[in-house]
C-alpha cells in the first residue's frame, strides 16, 4: 500500500514539485490530454513574457534560428534550408546591383524638362530621318483633281436665264472670309443663281476696310469659273436699292441654319431669289454643310479654293522672297525651315477659358476682361475652375510658347531649326515667348524678315499681312498648328491637296495635357509618348467621315487616286 501511495503521489506531482516538473511530468505522460497540457503552457507563457519572445524564435524556420545563433546551421534540420536561403539572397542582391545604375537615372533624370526662371533646358533627342519630311509619304498615291475635267460641258445659263442675284457679305478674318467666299459659289450653282462679286466685311477686331479685288485676283477669279458659275463684279444698275440692299427685311434671307444641306437652299431661297430677282443672304459663316450637298458641289468649293482664288501678285511675290530668306539665313545653301502658327494671343487666351500659368495678378486680370467681353459665359465666376480642368484634359485648350518648344524639342528638332512664326501679339509678351525664344533662338516673324519699306507697303490693308503669313506657311517643310481656326485647317488641307510629301504636325493636345501632368515622367519615356502618339499626325490625306471638314481634309471629294 505504501509503494502504490508513493507510486500514485509520484505521478501527481508532489506539492512543492516546481511547474517547470509538472509541466514535464505531463507532457511525458501518455494519459494526459494535450488541451490540458496546452492550456498549462498558456498560462505559463502569459506569466513569463521571456518564455513567450523563446517560443517565438523557435518557431522560426531552422536557416533563420542559424542565422540568428538559434541552432547550428550544421544540424541536419537547417543544414539544406540554409542553403537555399543564401542562394536566395544572393540572387536578391545581384539583381539589385544590376538595376541600381537605371533606378539612379530615373531618380535623377529631370521631370521632362528643367527650368529656370524663364528658360527651359530639356536634354538632346536623336533627330530622326523623316524630320523634315513626310515618313509615310509613300505609302499614299493620291492627286489633286478639283479642276474642271477637259470634256466637261458647260451648262452656265445666260444672264437673263438664270434663277435671280444673291449678294453676301464675307465676314470675319481673311480665312473666314475665304470659305464663305467658296460657300457662295457653291450656293449659287445649287440655285442656277448669279452671283454678285462677295464683299469683304469690315472686320470689328481688325478694323479692317479691305476690298475684294485688293486682296485678291477678280479677273482670274470671274474667268476661272466662267463654265461654273456666272459672276458679276457689281449690282446691275436696273436695282436702284442698292443702299438697302443688305439692311431691307425684304431683300435678306436671314433664316438660314448653319450647315445647311442643298436641298434647303433649293425648297428656301430660291423661291425667294425668283420672286424679288436680287437676294442678300445674311448671315453667312458656315451656312452650307458638307456631306448634306452633292459630291460635285464639294469639288467647285475646292475648285474655287485651291484655284480660283490667287492673291494680288504682289503679295505673291513678296511671300516668295520670305520664303526664299527663310532658306537662306544660314547662308549655308538651302536650307529646309518650320512654319508655326502660334495661337495664344489675348483674345484666343480669353475666349478659351482655360487656365495658364501666370502670376495672381496676371490671373485677376484675365477674369476681369473675360466677365467683360463675355459676361454670359462668365457669369459668378465660380464654375470656370472645373470647366478649364475639363476643356485641359479634352484638348481644347491653346497650346502656351513653352508648351510648344518642349514638344518640338522631343520630336528631334535641333536648336539651329529655322521657325517662321505667324502670330498676333502674344498674350504676356517676351516672357511668354522666352522659353520657345531660348530654346530656338533663329525664330522669326515677317516683320523681321522684311524691310520696314517692305512691310509698310501692306500696311495699309491688314488682310494683305495675313495673306503672307499664310502664303510663307504654305511653301514650308513642315507646318506646325497649335490651335484650331480657320487659318490652321486651311493651310492642312492646302498642303495636303498641294503634295502629300508636305509635312503638317497637329498636335495632340488631350494626351499632352496628360503626359505635362504627370510628376513621375522623365525625358525618355516623354520623347517615347511625343512620337508613337504623333506618328500618324503627320498631314497625309485621310478617308472622310460624317459631318468632316472640307477645308482641312479634301481627300473624298476633291482628290483621285495617282
């Protein structure tokens, strides 16, 4: 009895046995249960915060215990998994080795370009073989064909024949007043009308009083598209109301949308034309569609556009000796040169209602002259935010001097590259222009070209100084937009009718947005997106769609496979 009790007390533990004992005793024993066991460890581990960092490190993976002088890495348990670890570090930091030089770079590579004050410094670009040419000019075969065709009848009725005169008012800058030039013309076939020589409307932001035959040839003009369309370069002297021919309710057809397609011309005006035998029409900006009219109406406006319309000789010849000085100011041979058309005069800046870059008081000033000149569209104010955001992200704000000189400078054109400018004043003066300015310096405008006697002699009428602009824009190698008009998409659409070897740059201006807000892009990655996204925006002839622009795109109506 008395070994059994001993036996029995032995197993239990004996009172003053130490836990570390128990805990043994137990863990030995095949008829304790392990939730007994666990919870005696859990107790003492809560008790002892040691005993618990202990268990932690031991549950570590052997190479890590051997790492840290836990175990022996020469134990067979950590012995293989040691191994691998080390291996695997290894790997780890010869990786991180290799790529440091490129991480470095991109820590360090500037944010596109660096400024400083008002220069930008933007790293070299490898100038790329198409720089000054058209890179897909040979994959296209396409020929101007908007003149008559030799055995086209004419079918012009006499003057006594014809439906009735109709009289417009070319409104607008030199290029609005082109296109509404071509518009009558082609109105005037649809009605089988006569049309009275188009009057040049003053403009209100030019003050311009230039008449029609100072600007442009009317004797090739009226011979040109004698088998088309019959003109007169006056009113006939049978209407004696001539005074009240464009301010007389009666004698205006005042209700017509814009784009209008032919057949509304047709069921109108000309039931109008017929009554009162002499018609004005009014207003007249963008009031005859494109794709809404015959196909053979879409090639008479290019017809008058790209031939019926020749400016004076004079301005001709005068464009002519700018190109020729623009080619020559290296005095190095021929040399080719750019033609940029800068679209941020104050006006533009305004009417855009986008923000810019500018001082408090730059910006203060720019809202007051907007609430001015366009108070329904100002209104409190608090929208235009939000609105220059929007408009910013979609493209349709105009691109600043600088803006211009990065992209410029990424697609490889050099510091010595020749730029014509055609511009009013830019809108903050020489500070605006010294970034394009410093990073290329041989940029230059007509009045620098020319002499002042030169210059003065087309003075007179401003139209005639818009004229050589567009004239020395035509005959460049490259053209380069930066905002959409008139001037811009006529100029694309002439030098794509012209040769498609001619290379016209239009500028993405949403994904530029984009990539200029990005703080993260570097120079390299910023050449890469300037190139893949303009690869294509080069000025090649392209299909039509609905509703397309006749001016900037002839291709469909007015070219033909070569």
């Amino acid at each position: 009895m008395a070994e059994l009790r001993h036996s029995g007390e032995r197993g239990r533990g004996a009172p003053g046995s130490s836990p570390l004992k128990r805990e043994d005793a137990a863990a030995a024993s095949p008829f304790v249960s392990s939730s007994v066991a666990t919870s005696d460890r859990d107790l003492d581990r809560d008790k002892d915060p040691h005993r618990a960092t202990s268990a932690f490190l031991l549950s570590l993976p052997p190479p890590l215990r051997s790492l840290l002088s836990l175990e022996d890495p020469r134990s067979p348990s950590a012995s293989f998994s040691y191994r691998i670890l080390i291996a695997f570090l290894s790997f780890t930091f010869f990786v991180l080795l290799l790529s440091l030089p490129s991480v470095w770079k991109h820590l360090n590579g500037p944010y596109i370009c660096k400024k400083e004050g008002i220069t930008l410094h933007c790293p070299p670009t490898k100038e790329p073989p198409s720089l000054w040419e058209n890179p897909y000019a040979a994959a296209t075969s396409w020929k101007p064909c908007a003149e008559r065709r030799p055995n086209e009848i004419s079918d012009v009725p006499s003057e006594n024949d014809t439906s009735g005169y109709i009289f417009i008012h070319a409104e607008g800058g030199l290029n609005q007043q082109r296109i509404a030039i071509c518009n009558a013309v082609a109105v005037a076939k649809i009605m089988n009308a006569t049309l009275i020589l188009p009057v040049l409307k003053q403009d209100q932001i030019w003050k311009d009083q230039t008449k029609f035959e100072d600007i442009f040839d009317v004797d090739h003009f009226i011979n040109y598209l004698k088998d088309d369309v019959r003109i007169v370069r006056d009113i006939p002297d049978w209407f004696t109301e001539k005074t009240e021919l464009f301010t007389s309710i009666k004698r205006t057809v005042k209700n017509i949308p814009k784009y209008a397609s032919a057949q509304f011309y047709i069921d109108n005006v000309l039931p109008r034309v017929k009554e009162k035998k002499i018609m004005s029409l009014k207003p007249f900006v963008d009031r005859l569609g494109y794709d809404n009219v015959p196909t053979e109406i879409n090639r008479l406006r290019c017809r008058v556009n790209y031939h019926a319309l020749k400016f004076l000789p004079d301005i001709d010849e005068m464009a002519d000796k700018l190109a020729a000085r623009m080619r020559n100011r290296t005095g190095g041979g021929l040399n080719p040169y750019m033609a940029l058309h800068l679209r941020f005069e104050k006006g533009m800046v305004g009417l855009s209602f986008c923000d810019f870059v500018g001082t408090r008081e730059e910006k203060a000033m720019m809202a007051t002259y907007r609430q001015k000149e366009w108070p329904r569209r100002y209104k409190n104010g608090s929208h235009l935010w939000q609105l220059a955001l929007q408009k910013r992200k979609e493209g349709r704000c105009p691109l600043e001097p600088g803006e211009v000189a990065v992209i410029l400078r990424a697609m490889g054109y050099p510091r010595e590259t020749q730029i014509y400018v055609a511009s009013g004043q830019v809108y903050g003066g020489k500070n605006r222009m010294a970034p394009l300015r410093n990073m290329f310096p041989n940029l230059v405008t007509k009045e620098e070209l020319a002499s002042k006697e030169e210059i003065d002699h087309f003075r007179k009428h401003v139209t005639s100084l818009a004229a050589l602009d567009f004239l020395v824009c035509l005959k460049s190698d490259v053209f380069v937009m930066t905002h959409g008009g008139n001037f811009a998409k006529l100029i694309i659409g002439a030098r794509r009718y012209m040769g498609h070897r001619l290379k016209s740059i239009k500028p993405d201006k949403g994904v530029m947005s984009k990539t200029f807000g990005d703080p993260y892009m570097g120079w390299a990655s910023f050449v890469e997106d300037v190139a893949i996204t303009h690869q294509t925006r080069t000025g090649l002839p392209e299909e039509t769609f609905p509703n397309y622009d006749l001016w900037e795109n002839p291709l469909t109506p007015c070219m033909c496979r070569a």
